[in-house]
C-alpha cells in the first residue's frame, strides 16, 4: 500500500493476534484531516486492540502505524501523538477533579505548568459541565462525572492531531453527550480527526461520521442500518 501524505493517521497492512486466534489481518486506514470515524463490530473483534495500536500503545503482529507520517512510536517522541482515551478513565482517586486533570495534562505533556487552578484546566472542566465539582474529590463522583473529567482532555486540545477515543459515549448523560459531540464537531472543523468506538448510535449533535467496521480481513463500509451478525 502507498503512503498516503494527507493522513495525519494511516494504518498499513495491520495484522493482530490474540493468543492463537487471528482477530484481523490486512487492514488499511488512511485517517484524514477533518474525518471522524466510527468503528464498528462484533463483540470480541478487536476494537480495542486496534486503537491501541493506532496509538502506539501495542506493537502489532504484522504491518505499521504511521502518525504526521512518521513510525507512531517516533511521533509521539516528536510530540505528534495521537491523543488516546481509553475506555478506563484512569483518574486518580485521591485528588480532585481539577488537580486530576491538570496531573494528566503535565503527563502528557499538553500544559507543562498546569496545576488544579490554571484557567484553561478549570475552563476545560467547566465545558464538560463539572464546573461545580472541580474540587470534589474523585472517589466522590459518579461514574458519568468521571467520565467527563477524563473527556475534559479533549478541551485542552487546539491542534488537529488524531485523537482516538475508546467508548467515550460510557455512563454520560445527555448533556455529557452533547458537549463531546460539541469538542468533536469543533476538532473536525480545524482539520483535526478522530476515530471512535461507540455501542450507541451516534447523536444528531455529533459531526457527520463515516462507520467502518472490522472483520477478520480489516475494515469495510456497510451501510449505517447494518448490524453486526452474530
């Protein structure tokens, strides 16, 4: 397959197993500016296993990652990584909201000097609508409250990398739904990107998505009403 310059993300020949079982092999992903993606498939194919690869957190069997057209591992030492979200939120229970937060962002290198009262931490929150709980302990919260303080991240993100999202969708309400759709229609329309996975259909408030699903020889496109055979 050749290299596609306009993919900010491009999978090649991907292949991956699990234990002795093949759960894809073939796949091809050209992931471009302004496209959101929705991933679907049966229960046990691989979604996960996929974007964790997308995101250079798993080597794959076969075949590469390319992230601004660099080797995915090299990209992320050239602070070009995609920005991954797992379906874990990995927030730490022992600190509040914003300190949890601002702790995440240093990690990851998005806000060197942030700390639980720098204003766009606070503001990032505030989006997600836990404005009134920023410093409530972690352990405290619902699970749907910690799931927007982990989506928060995406509110500190202003340039168009990928970001790949792993069931984002998990235990938010309908107005949580409503202020992702609104961090990722705003991604989109900067030239950003995203791939996703989600076991609910997709909103109205949601950017327009183009739904690919895996199966054993990669990716293909079925139309929106398709479901998975069992």
């Amino acid at each position: 397959m050749t290299s596609d310059p306009a993919a900010p993300l491009e999978a090649r020949e991907l292949a991956c197993r699990r234990g002795e079982r093949k759960l894809f092999g073939g796949l091809n992903l050209a992931l471009r500016p302004g496209r959101l993606v929705w991933l679907r498939a049966d229960n046990g194919r691989g979604k996960t296993s996929l974007l964790r690869l997308l995101a250079g957190l798993a080597a794959p069997d076969a075949g590469e990652v390319r992230a601004a057209g660099l080797p995915v591992r090299r990209a992320a030492a050239a602070g070009r990584a995609p920005l991954y979200i797992g379906h874990a939120n990995a927030l730490k229970d022992d600190l509040s909201a914003a300190e949890t937060l601002a702790f995440t962002a240093r990690l990851h290198g998005r806000i060197a000097q942030a700390d639980a009262q720098s204003a766009p931490v606070r503001a990032a929150l505030t989006r997600m609508g836990m404005g009134q709980r920023l410093d409530a302990p972690v352990r405290t919260l619902s699970q749907g409250q910690r799931r927007r303080i982990a989506l928060a991240r995406l509110a500190l993100e202003h340039a168009p990398l990928p970001w790949i999202l792993d069931e984002p969708y998990d235990a938010l309400d309908s107005a949580g739904i409503a202020a992702l759709d609104g961090l990722l229609g705003e991604h989109v329309a900067r030239g950003g990107c995203a791939i996703l996975t989600s076991h609910q259909a997709l909103a109205a408030s949601a950017p327009p998505a183009d739904t690919l699903w895996l199966t054993r020889t990669g990716l293909e496109v079925r139309p929106l009403a398709t479901e998975p055979t069992p």
